[in-house]
C-alpha cells in the first residue's frame, strides 16, 4: 500500500511540475504578445523577447543572428555570453556551423552534442575561448523567407535542451519573426516621411528636429556644434541647358557624395534646391571648416553624370557657423550659416566662409 502511495505521490509531483512548466510557458508567450504590441523598437522587441526565453529555457549564453540584407551574411544582433563584443565582429555565412545551416534550409535543429555533428563548425568557439556543448537553434521565418536564426547554448542546468525546449523556443521564434518584420516595416516608412527622394538625405523638417536634439546635447555636455550649409553655383545653369531630369539626377550623386565625405555621426541633409545642410556634432569651427574645405575640393574636382554620357562639373559656395561661439539656437546657427555662403556667393563662389 505505502508503494502505492509513494508512486501516486511521485506522479502527483511529477504533474504539478509539468503544470507550472505550461504555465511559465503560457506566462512567456503573453509576455511577448504584450511587447510585440508595446513598441515597434526592434531591439526593444528582441530584448523582451529574449529576456523572457532566457528565464524559461536557462541558455547559459544566447544570440540572436539576423540575416544582413545587403550581402545575406549572418550577423550577431543580440547576444548574451562573456564573449559578446567579440561576436559582434563576426559575420556567418548561409551554410557556416549550426546557425548558417538553419538560416540555408529554414529548419530547426536540437543538438545535444555538437561535437558529434558534422554540420557544427568550431571556428566561433576559437575566436572566442567559448566551448559549446549543446545547442538549440531555430529560424525567424516569415512569408518563407528566413530573417535570421535564434541560437541557444549550454542549458544552464548542464543538462541536454529537449523537444520541448525546441517547440517552445520555435513558438516564440514565430513571434520574434512578425515582430522583425513590424518594426522593419515602421523604420522603411519612417524613412520615407525624413528622408529626401532625390538626395536620399534628410529632408529639411527632419533636420530641424535633429539640430533640436543636437543643441541640447552640446548645451548638456558643454561640446561645440557646427552647421555647414552649401549651394551649387549656378546649378539653375544645369537645369537650363541639360534639363531638370539631369539636373535631379546630380542631385543624386551629389547627395552620394556628401554621404561618402562625412563620419557616421554627421548628420546631411537637403535643404532644398541645391542646397544641403551639415550638422558636425562635437566639431569647433576650425574642424568644420577643414570639412567643408575638403568637401568642396571634392566636389569640384568630381565629374558628375558620367554614366549618363556627360562630364559635368560644378563647384559650391559655403558658410559655417558653430554653437555656442556664434549662435545659441538652432535657427541662429542655420541663419548664420547661410548668411556667410551667401557672403560667398556675391563674392568669389567657390569658396568657404565662417560666420
């Protein structure tokens, strides 16, 4: 009788412990319904997201990969494990270890010892003094199309990852799919509301609230900020004579241009005509001067619309202006600017020209 009860009492655990898996489970995937509709951040998303297949399925290290858009290579875009600042730097091919394979065939994979499988590539391990032991790795599918893969390793109990894990990890994989595709889609119409069609810089309205956010953040930090405005000498010439769709096609290039000849952290942008702006974050006048002196060698040493069977050349005339030296406000800094190119314009053009 007493080994009855101890086996009615062993399967009584046995289901209350399955019943509290399914209920952190369902907890998990309400929690990533709640941030899929909280935000349309992609990292924010993710980060949920993440925390929450951390705490239900214990990786001792996690990462999700997204497939790189341009060159269809692998790239870490999260990534929790001692060796995540090493693993941003690394790229994977389709087809390279675990992750490239699922994101080549789309499936999913649970691997309880990698070493026993050929597909496993240690190179990453070595790059980064990291032993993986066991992994579980699914793909972010949506419309059959594999927008990256989410990789666990090293269940945090040292033992193996299960069907179960793989299934659950596979649900949320889903939901982390659509939540990519939301926020990816928020971000091409944002860009489309902020950036200029011709240019493919910022439009004026965007610039405005860019310089919005740039002065306070000189005003907070105590850091310089200088504005570069340029216009095309007589680009109204070019429209004449070759006709406006040439002329929106230097445009163009002339916005690939700018894009090429500045940091990551400037800011460009089309004011309008040809007219562009250069927002300098932490540059004194003397940095922006040298910037725009640089730009402008380009510019006229450049020939424009080869391709299209001309070699146009052009020069521009420009004006600086430098926060706090000059202007305290946004408007002040994009009036002086101007009214220094202008200063050049009825004088020699080409040239530049601090307030």
């Amino acid at each position: 009788m007493r080994q009855g009860t101890a086996r009615a009492d062993l399967e009584e655990r046995r289901l209350l412990a399955l019943l509290e898996r399914r209920s952190e489970e369902l907890e998990t995937l309400v929690g990533i319904g709640k941030a899929l509709t909280s935000t349309l951040d992609l990292r924010e998303v993710l980060g949920a997201i993440m925390e929450k297949v951390s705490l239900l399925l214990r990786p001792k290290n996690w990462s999700l990969l997204l497939v790189d858009e341009g060159s269809g290579d692998l790239r870490f875009e999260i990534a929790v494990s001692p060796a995540a600042t090493q693993l941003k730097d690394i790229r994977l091919k389709k087809g390279e270890g675990i992750a490239g394979w699922v994101a080549l065939h789309g499936e999913p994979l649970l691997i309880p010892d990698v070493t026993a499988d050929p597909r496993f590539a240690p190179e990453v391990d070595q790059a980064v003094a990291f032993t993986t032991r066991s992994i579980v790795c699914v793909p972010l599918k949506s419309k059959n199309r594999v927008l990256g893969v989410v990789e666990l390793l090293n269940n945090l109990d040292e033992g193996e990852f299960s069907e179960a894990d793989l299934k659950i990890l596979s649900t949320i994989a889903d939901f982390a799919a659509i939540a990519i595709e939301n926020a990816r889609y928020f971000e091409q119409v944002r860009e489309l509301i902020i950036t200029d069609d011709l240019t493919g810089l910022y439009n004026a309205r965007h610039l405005l609230d860019v310089l919005d956010y740039e002065v306070d953040r000189a005003k907070r930090y105590a850091h310089p900020l200088s504005l570069v405005f340029l216009d095309l000498d007589y680009f109204k010439q070019i429209n004449d004579t070759h006709g406006h769709l040439v002329g929106s096609r230097l445009l163009t290039e002339m916005g690939h241009l700018i894009r090429r000849s500045i940091r990551s952290t400037d800011v460009a942008a089309r004011y309008g005509g040809g007219e562009f702006v250069i927002v300098l974050p932490n540059t004194t006048k003397e940095g922006a001067v040298t910037v725009a002196s640089n730009l402008r060698e380009r510019i006229k040493e450049n020939f424009f619309l080869v391709d299209q069977g001309y070699r146009v050349r052009i020069t521009a005339s420009f004006g600086v202006a430098t926060y706090p030296e000059d202007a305290q406000t946004k408007l002040a800094l994009i009036r002086l600017a101007d009214q220094a190119m202008y200063r050049v314009k009825e004088s020699t053009r080409d040239a530049v020209l601090p307030a």
